[in-house]
C-alpha cells in the first residue's frame, strides 16, 4: 500500500477514535441523515413536480371541454334563431333573411338572448 494511503487511513481511523462514543452515534446519525436527505429529497420533489404537472393537465383539460361545450351550446343557440328567422319568413312568404316586422324582430331577438344566456348560465 502506498504510504500516503496508509497514513491518510491512520490518520482517519486516529480521529474516529478520538470521539467519544456518543457523539460517534449522533455523527453516523447526521451522515445517515445526510444521505437520506440526498435521496427521498429529490424524490419527493420530483413526485411534487409531477402532482402539480397532472393538476395543470387535469385543469387544461376541464377548460378545453367546458369551453367546446360553451361553443356548441352557442352555435345551436344562433343556429335555432336563424331557423326561426327563416321560418318567419316563410310564413310571410318571403325570402329566407326577409326583412320583418319590429314586433317580430324583437321577439327573435329576446328568444335568442334568452337561448345565449341560458348557455352562458349553464355553467360551461
């Protein structure tokens, strides 16, 4: 063995000897500690990061569907107001986007707004 290695490993063992016994227990506790602390730490915070990427995807999702269903809630809404529209027209034998009567259009006009908040009411 090379003789620096062989005065390196006395003087180590020299310097174990020289604590006392119960400070040896509390020093392996700390260096026990220590390496634990190395290990679960990152762990933990690694399994932290992941809670918190799955919320964000959880939450990014909740808001895509509840923002489609707003989408096709409104879409039917306009949808059926047109249709009535054109209906209204037909029974006055018009072209479909004829021009109506203002008591008429108001009336439309209120069944879609009805139709539009119910939508934005319900929550999507």
């Amino acid at each position: 063995m090379d003789p620096r290695t062989a005065k390196m490993l006395a003087d180590h063992a020299q310097a174990d000897a020289s604590v006392p016994p119960p400070l040896r227990g509390i020093v392996r506790f700390k260096n026990k500690t220590r390496a634990w602390v190395r290990i679960a730490w990152p762990a933990a915070e690694r399994e932290r990061l992941a809670d918190q990427a799955r919320a964000v995807e959880r939450l990014t999702a909740e808001v895509v569907a509840r923002q489609t269903a707003l989408d096709a809630c409104l879409s039917t809404a306009e949808a059926e107001a047109e249709a009535r529209w054109a209906s209204a027209c037909k029974e006055r034998r018009e072209r479909p986007g004829c021009v109506l009567p203002a008591r008429v259009v108001e009336e439309q006009q209120e069944r879609e707004s009805r139709a539009r908040n119910a939508c934005l009411m319900a929550g999507f």
